[in-house]
C-alpha cells in the first residue's frame, strides 16, 4: 500500500477517524489506549474550540450595510 500524499491528507484531513484523531491528539500509539477520559477531554476540548471560534468569527465579521431601498427614508 503506498502512502497518500497531496492536498487534504495533512493532520487535519476530513477523512480521519475520530479514534485516529483521539490517538493523534494524545500521542496514543494504539485506539486499544483510549479511555473514557481521553473521550470526554477530546470533546470538551472540541466544544471549546468551537465556542471560542464561533466567538471569533462573529467579532471580526465586517458589517456591511444593507442597500437602501428606494422607498427609505433618508
């Protein structure tokens, strides 16, 4: 089997696991190593990332004002 190399095949490819990437994100060398702390670690860290990017995005989102209608008012 030859390895895959190109675009989307970086550590944060789609085609990953979630068990693939529980053992990449504590450096398990084996899914038999994961327990249920590493779960509930994994997902809690991945709503955090998730809130904390959320928060972000609608920060720095540019506001761009609507085009005014011809019937409002100036």
């Amino acid at each position: 089997m030859e390895p895959t190399t190109g675009p989307g095949t970086g550590p944060n490819r789609r085609g990953a696991s979630v068990v693939q990437l529980i053992c990449r994100a504590y450096g398990l060398s084996d899914p038999s190593e994961i327990t249920m702390e590493h779960i509930h670690r994994y997902v809690a860290d991945r709503r955090r990332t998730e809130e904390r990017s959320h928060q972000l995005r609608e920060r720095f989102r540019a506001h761009i004002p609507r085009p005014r209608a011809s019937d409002d008012a100036a």
